[in-house]
C-alpha cells in the first residue's frame, strides 16, 4: 500500500509574549509539528532577542525543529546543549513523547490558547 503525507500549515499569525519568554531557562530546545513548522524563525528570533540561546535539530524529519509521531530525535540530540525544550503546539502526544525520551523539562505553548505551562 502506497502512503502519502500532505502537510497542513498553520497561516495565522505567531506570537509569544514577553512574560511567557522571561519564564524560559537560558538554553532552549525548540520543538513542533509541521503545522507550525513556519512559525520557527520567529519564535527563534523572538527568544534570540530576549536573550536566548536557541536550538534546533533533525534526523528523519523533513524540518529542524520538527516531531513527528514517535519519533522525537529532533529534541533528543539537543540534550546536552540545552535547559528545557519549548514545544510549540497543540496537544500533548508530541510533548509527551519527548518528555519520555529526556531528563529535561518541557515548556508547552499553545498558539490558539495562548496557555503556557511546564509539562
């Protein structure tokens, strides 16, 4: 059977506010889906700006920064350069799953609900 992935984006405008930011440790680990793939240089400008050392990475993934199902090695190969992780997203199943796979914290910020919290 043949398997074909259609990405969905997320064309609404992205924005963290600065209370949200001033919460982050020092080193980040960014992390989404592909929904809000495009939302990445901005939220890494933004966290840059506050004075944030920002990192992301990729394995399998078509895009740094980028979870996808079970495989969260985007976040896993940042562990020893950084703090916490920040998942930018919607639901818990990719910040989860990258809880399981890292001694670090991980910071959710959902886009839609502005609601922010340490998972």
């Amino acid at each position: 059977m043949k398997l074909m992935m259609l990405e969905g984006r997320f064309r609404g405008e992205m924005n963290i506010d600065s209370s949200v930011i001033d919460k982050l440790p020092k080193r980040i680990g960014l992390v989404t889906t592909v929904q809000f793939i495009d939302a990445i240089p901005k939220i890494k400008r933004l966290l840059l700006d506050a004075g944030k050392e920002v990192y992301t990475d990729k394995q399998r993934q078509s895009y740094h920064a980028q979870l996808l199902g079970c495989d969260s090695t985007a976040g896993e190969r940042l562990q020893e350069n950084v703090d916490a992780y920040l998942y930018i997203g919607t639901g818990l199943f990719h910040p989860i799953w990258l809880s399981i796979n890292v001694t670090k914290d991980v910071f959710l910020y959902d886009p839609f609900t502005k609601k922010f919290e340490l998972f």
